[in-house]
C-alpha cells in the first residue's frame, strides 16, 4: 500500500518562483493536512480539508493556497516564494472525527 | 483552543535505561491524545492513541503512555530503551472543538539513546 505520496521530495527555488507540492493518499480517507516542520518549532498546520469540496486555514497560512482536487488528491502552492518559507512540507490524511494522522515521507524545500 | 507542552526538547538516557518523554496539554472538552515518531528523513508514524476507555495504552515498540486527566498529561514510556529508539517524538491532542478533529503538536522531543 503507498498510503500517502508527495512530490517531489526536494525542491530549490529562488526568491519569488512558484510551485506546487502535490499530495495524493490512497486510504479513502475524508480529511487532508499540509503541515510545515521547522527546527524547534514542531509542524504548524498550514490549510486542511475536512472533506473533498472544502478547504479551510491553519496556524501559518500566509503566503500559500491549496487545492483539494478530489478525495485523494490535495496540493499545495507557493505563488512567490520567500526564504521564510524554506521548510519540510508533509502531507497527512485521516478518517474525520479520529484525528489520528497518516503522513507522507515529507518534500524538503528551500528557497533562495 | 488545545495546546500541547513538551517538556525538554532533548532527553539522553543509557542503553537499557527507563525511557521518560512528557507531554501535558491542555484542551476544552475530552481530547483525543497521540504520540508521533519520526525517524531521520522520515515522515511520522503513530506511537500510539487514547481515545476512550483504558488510560493506560501500549503502542508498538514497548512503548506506553498514561492519560491522566487530573494532571493534563499524557507521557510516555518505555522501560528499557534500545539503540534504535533514538530519534523525534512528537505529543499531539485532537479535539472536536469547531466540529473537526484537528491535530495539534507539541515541539518535539529528541531522544538520544548512548551506548
């Protein structure tokens, strides 16, 4: 079973390019995270969707959008990318109402 | 809104010694509990859960953890570590304020494991 898959798994970017991680699980699951990891900061949740059609903030939203683009799929984009936002991306899907989480392996990004 | 404190963010113990990892958290209504663990390069995967019922839960690996409500915690244990214990813990509450489960963590605690 894949469970949940991201890509890419690393990224370089430059100040002000765009890009889309995108996520993808495979458990039939409703709900989908994108959670960001800093050193000593734990993951901040960025954007979930509670369910396919909906999509809602998390603690750290600023500067990213996100698509829930059926049951399975839900990406993440960066319009202009800042150094800020250099971090581990994971994506997490769970059964609503459960919040037991099933991650992905994780896409490192970093900008420049 | 829930929270979640994890008490040190490193914790070194002895091949073979009591492992001890703390996590206190605060929430509004019954929270759901979780301990996460990632490995080096890895994505996390489940610990263990409390949901309801027994407050004493074992996960894999030998690990355990306690829910105690008069306290706020939720540590976790195990009584013998090993080598390949050492890696990033992660404590996490879920409750259904707002209507959704949705997770909150704690920093993390990274256990190192000496020979």
């Amino acid at each position: 079973n894949a469970g949940v898959t991201q890509t890419p798994k690393f990224q370089v970017l430059k100040t002000g390019q765009s890009m889309t991680l995108q996520c993808a699980q495979d458990m039939n699951h409703n709900s989908m995270y994108w959670y960001r990891q800093d050193p000593g900061m734990g993951l901040r949740l960025i954007y979930y969707s509670a369910s396919e059609g909906t999509t809602d903030k998390g603690e750290v939203p600023n500067g990213y959008n996100v698509s829930r683009l059926n049951k399975r799929e839900f990406s993440l984009r960066l319009e202009s990318a800042a150094p800020s936002q250099t971090s581990v991306y994971f994506c997490a899907s769970s059964v609503t109402y459960t919040g037991e989480l099933f991650f992905g392996e994780g896409s490192r990004l970093t900008v420049l | 809104a829930q929270s979640v404190t994890q008490l040190g963010s490193h914790v070194s113990v002895s091949e073979g010694a009591l492992v001890l990892l703390r996590c206190n958290y605060s929430s509004s209504v019954p929270p759901y509990l979780f301990w996460y663990v990632q490995y080096p390069n890895q994505g996390l995967q489940l610990l263990l859960k409390y949901t309801t019922g027994a407050t004493l839960v074992k996960g894999i690996n030998g690990f355990e953890a306690e829910f105690k409500k008069s306290e706020t915690s939720f540590h976790l244990t195990k009584p013998s570590a090993h080598m390949s214990d050492a890696a990033e813990y992660f404590c996490a509450v879920s409750d259904r304020e707002g209507g959704s489960y949705i997770p909150t963590f704690g920093r993390g605690t990274s256990l190192i494991v000496h020979p």
